[in-house]
C-alpha cells in the first residue's frame, strides 16, 4: 500500500474511533432497554399506526356480519342483563338464514342457559344444522356451550388484550382440563375451506402451528416483533386486520326477519350471528383500523371474529399475507445496522444543517421501509432502529465537530509552529550559527573576534525582536504573509514569479562566505499557473529557495558561479539552484531537508539535491503543472 494513501486511511480510522464507542454505547443502550420491555408500548402504538395507514381493501364478500342491537328486539328485553335476544328469537333467525344457503354460521353468542322460553326450539334447530358453529369461553372462567352439540360446531371465543388494553393477536387453540379446544375462527374457516378440499393440519416448519394446504399460520412467540416476554401459550397468531372503513357487510337481524336482504350476499357465504349493541359491551379496542369519533377505537367481537377468519381465508385463498416476524439475532442485527449508519452520517456530514436534513432523510426512507415490509407481511423493529439513528446521527455530529475544530487548532498551531521555526531558521539561526563558528575559529585571536561577535549579536538581537513583532501582528493578512527579516514582509498573495524574486534578491544580500566570490549570476523566474496552489504551498515554495540560496552561502566553499531558474520543463514546474563550489555532502538529512521532502508530497512532485562532477550542487524542487 503506498505510503500517502496508508497515512489517509490511518487518519480516517482515527476520525471514525471518535464516535464508535459512544455510537455501540447509545446502540448498547437501546438494545438493552428494547430487551428489558420499556420500548414495548411505543413499538405496538408503531405497529398500530402503520396497519392503520394502509391503502383500504375492497369488503370480504365471503363473511356476512348479522349484528343484534336494541332496534332488532322489543324493548323490555333490551334491559336484560343475560341477553337482547331470546331463544325463540334466535331460533327463528337462525331458521330463517338457512334458507339462503350459507356455508358456515356462526354463533358469536354464549346460549349455555335459556332465555325466556322455547329454549328446546333453539336446541334442535342448532341439533338439525351441522354448519352452525356455537361459541364456548374457556379461560379464565369456562362458559359452556349448548348442550347436545358434536365437537366440532363448537368454537371458544376468547381474546387475549396487551396490557395497553388494546387486541393485536387471536388464540386459535388451547390446551383445557376438557381437552384441546379450537376458536371459532379457525372453526369457521375450516369449515369454509374444506368445500374447496382445504383441511387443517399440522405445520411444516413448525410443528405446533396450524396450516391449511401450504399455508401455514405462523405462530406468536414470546418475543415475536415488538413483544418482549409475552405469554404466547396455545396457539396465537398477529391478527392482521382487514384495512379501510367498510370492511364487511353488516346487516340487522330485523333486516333478515323481514326479508329485506339479497340473497346473494347471503349464499355460500359465512355468517357470524353477534351483538352490536353497546349496552353489552361486547367489544374491543384497537388502534390498527380506521374509527370513527363515536366509537373511539371500538370494535365489536363479532367484527374481531370476521377479521380472524378473514386473515386465515384470504391468506390461504387469495395469498393475502400473514404477519411474520424475524428472528431475535436479525431483530438486534437490524438495530445494530441502523446505529451503524446513524454513526457514518455523523461522520460524513460537514454542517449541522446538512445533518439535519440527512437524519431527516434517512429516517424517513426507515419508516418507509418499516411499512412497505409490514404491507408484504413483516413486522421488523422500526422505534429502536430510528432511535439508534437519530440520537447517534445527531448527537456524535456534535462531537465530531468539536474533534474537527479541536484537530483543526491543532493543525493551525502546528503551522505557527513550523512557520515560525523556518523563519528562525533561515534568519536568526544562521547568525548564531556564524558566532559559534566564530568562537572555534582558530585563525583570529580573541582581541579580533570580540568586535565580530558583538556585531553578530547585535544582528541575532535585531532579529529575534524583528520576529517577535511580525509574530505580534493580529492584521488579517499576516496568515497569507511571509516575514523575511530586516522587516521585510512579502505578501503571498502576489505572483509567485515576484515572490521567488524578492527572496533570491533578500538572501544574496546577506553575509554569507560562499556569496563573496560568486562572479556569473543566472536567474530565470517564469510566471506559473497558480490555480492549483495554496497559499501554505507558495509560502512553502519560498522557504525552498530561501534555505537553497542560504545553504550556497554556507557550504559551497569557493563558489564562482550561481543559476537560480524556475521553468517549465517536461510537464513540469522546476525550482533549480545549481552553484560550482566545494559543497558539504554529508548525506545527513537535516530539519530543512525533511520540510522540502514533505513539500514535495504535497506538490505531488519530487525533491533532490545531489552534487555535481566534478564539483558543485544541484538543489531542485519540481512539480506537476496541472495536478
């Protein structure tokens, strides 16, 4: 791997460490209070509103509801505490609707004792129709069903509400001390199925769960969607209600009376006899289904029976889907997914606003993807998987702010520092180099080195005050400046071309040894096409040929002979000092040496100095023109 795209990947890794621990620590959490059940409400109240807003379904043709309210019974049997209709009444209902020929009824009504009189009519008209279907309660008080009746026109209508008090799973089947007894609507659409050679068995996959042909029912478990320890004893299924505001054809009792039906609504269909009066508060509630204010959520348990037998008929006919739920490990996957991706579009996003509207974005592609799988059947967890996406695509944006600004003042102080140093190096730092060669010269004696020191110092002084004051300035330009010495500042926004000229004319006029013999003076500053340099990379230009100029005037020892160029040459810029004197080439790579290398990575372009035969040193800085 090279080695510039190495340094990249490290420097990215070291960005994303910034929000990875606390990004698992609110992913951790979530999960954990998910697994605790404090998130169960909230992701039922989720699943309520997305089977609420679905496109509405076309009325189940097949299910007839014959609804019993105080309209269809006289009024001094309407304040009954046991029933609204007696047995007479019922008897003569039920004689009635057999004249249509339906194919299943029934008996959404508990007839364990009599009511008034003629209660022997009602049993043999139940005896004499083998396709009535009568109901029985069996947890936690058992009711029983008419007497004299085979097992298998008898059906349980118990429900099982979430302690929000709210219906969103049907009991098919359940072990009783009597023996393992089946509801109503599985009785029902078995009944309504075996015309088409359709029986109830076991399942496939699993054994416990009921099937019809190759549709098999698929069976709530403790934890299944947003569940969390869930007495899933018997067999129970997620009741997916049949969308829209009319979902069955509902007729009065007195209506059938009185003949004021078409009978084809009626023929080989399935009718569920049931009360929908409110003063028997045969009801229940539920979010899932379009209400109106008047019933505020309310659905009669009649209506919960036609939608239980309308899930199982229209999956099993018409592919209609049932309402599955992943494993635990994929639920926990998916959360862990989503607290991933909030964590990246915290890392990615450059400005809170684009956050904002980013984390908007996404969260709302998650509902929609929540709800396109609950439409083909999937209820999959949507409260914990946008919560890990808001709290970590918000939240870490916030600190991966502060870690970009605090990483920015870093880099910004570590260009002080450097800019700085170079300026001490190419100014003070040669003068004081020059006392110290002084003081081990050999060739003076004390009485002639004093004066020259002095004056050394004296120029060291003036320096170091000259930088302290450059440093001092708070102007706005100062960041696009360059400080020489002497007070001479140049201002990078200039051509590069004047810029290289003002520093080759400031260094030569310094007191270095190696320039007092220099006879032949070449200089060449071409103009360059600067669109694609920084002003960081001009300034660093500069200090090139300020530290090339400033290494001829100390180690090129008898130097005659000076060519500075900068030119176009092979597709590429290239900044040359080339001198004819001794030179030192030592091979040691000191402090400027290293800068002009690094610059070269910035550039995209090489850096070289190497010695010339039979004497003298190139020192050559090149770059791409258009890179």
């Amino acid at each position: 791997m090279p080695p510039g795209l190495w340094n990249i990947l490290k420097a990215e890794i070291a960005m994303w460490r910034v929000g990875i621990l606390p990004g698992c620590a609110v992913i951790g959490l979530v999960i954990l209070a998910r697994f605790m059940g404090l998130m169960q409400s909230v992701e039922w109240l989720a699943f309520d509103n997305f089977l609420r807003v679905r496109p509405e379904e076309s009325i189940d043709e097949r299910i007839v509801i014959v609804g019993i309210n105080k309209d269809d019974i006289p009024l001094h049997n309407y304040y009954q505490t046991d029933s609204l209709i007696s047995d007479r009444d019922l008897a003569t209902l039920l004689l009635k609707l057999q004249t249509y020929k339906p194919r299943v009824i029934g008996l959404d009504i508990y007839r364990n004792l009599p009511v008034k009189t003629h209660h022997s009519k009602l049993a043999a008209v139940l005896q004499k129709s083998p396709n009535i279907i009568a109901i029985e309660k069996v947890l936690p008080e058992p009711i029983p069903p008419p007497s004299n009746l085979l097992p298998r026109q008898i059906g349980f209508a118990d429900q099982i509400t979430d302690i929000d008090g709210k219906l969103r799973r049907i009991l098919l089947g359940t072990p009783t001390p009597q023996g393992y007894k089946l509801s109503l609507s599985i009785r029902l659409a078995a009944a309504y199925l075996a015309r088409n050679n359709i029986f109830l068995e076991n399942g496939i996959r699993d054994r416990a769960a009921m099937r019809f042909g190759k549709t098999e029912l698929p069976r709530f478990l403790p934890n299944s969607g947003g569940y969390i320890r869930t007495d899933a004893g018997g067999v129970q299924v997620l009741l997916n209600f049949r969308s829209g505001h009319a979902r069955f054809r509902t007729i009065s009792s007195s209506d059938v009376k009185n003949g004021k039906v078409d009978p084809n609504w009626l023929r080989d269909r399935i009718i569920i006899i049931g009360i929908t009066a409110p003063s028997r508060k045969d009801f229940f509630t539920t979010a899932a289904i379009p209400s109106t204010p008047a019933n505020k959520g309310r659905v009669y348990g009649v209506e919960i029976q036609a939608h239980a037998v309308s899930q199982i008929i229209s999956a099993v006919i018409n592919d209609r889907p049932l309402l599955n739920t992943w494993d635990e490990q994929w639920e926990y996957l998916w959360i862990f997914a989503w607290g991933v991706c909030g964590i990246a579009i915290a890392r990615l996003t450059k400005s809170p606003l684009n956050n904002l509207i980013i984390v908007i974005l996404v969260s709302a592609a998650l509902g929609l993807i929540s709800y396109l799988f609950l439409m083909f059947g999937w209820w999959i967890p949507f409260i914990p998987a946008i919560l890990v996406l808001i709290v970590n695509g918000m939240e870490l944006t916030a600190l991966y702010q502060y870690d970009q600004a605090l990483r920015s003042g870093i880099k910004i102080r570590q260009a002080i520092i450097e800019s700085t140093f170079e300026t001490i190096h190419n100014g003070p730092l040669q003068s004081l180099a020059k006392v110290l060669q002084l003081l081990h010269s050999k060739d003076k004696s004390n009485k002639e080195l004093i004066p020259v020191i002095e004056q050394e110092l004296e120029k060291l002084n003036y320096e170091l005050r000259g930088i302290y004051e450059y440093l001092q300035q708070e102007s706005l330009e100062q960041d696009t400046s360059l400080y020489l010495g002497n007070n001479l500042v140049l201002n990078l926004q200039d051509p590069l071309h004047d810029l290289l000229y003002q520093v080759y004319t400031y260094t030569l006029e310094r007191d270095f040894p190696g320039f007092k013999n220099i006879r032949i003076k070449i200089r060449t500053f071409e103009p360059i096409d600067e669109r694609y340099l920084t002003i960081e990379q001009k300034r660093g230009i500069c200090r090139f040929l300020e530290e090339a100029l400033c290494n001829v005037g100390k180690h090129a020892t008898g130097a005659t002979r000076l060519q500075v160029t900068c030119a176009i040459s092979d597709g590429c810029y290239t900044l040359s000092v080339i001198d004819n004197g001794l030179g030192s080439n030592s091979g040691k790579e000191g402090r400027g040496t290293q800068q002009f290398i690094n610059l070269a990575k910035q550039l995209q372009g090489k850096f070289q100095r190497s010695p010339l035969c039979p004497h003298g040193t190139i020192c050559q800085l090149s770059w791409p023109m258009n890179r």
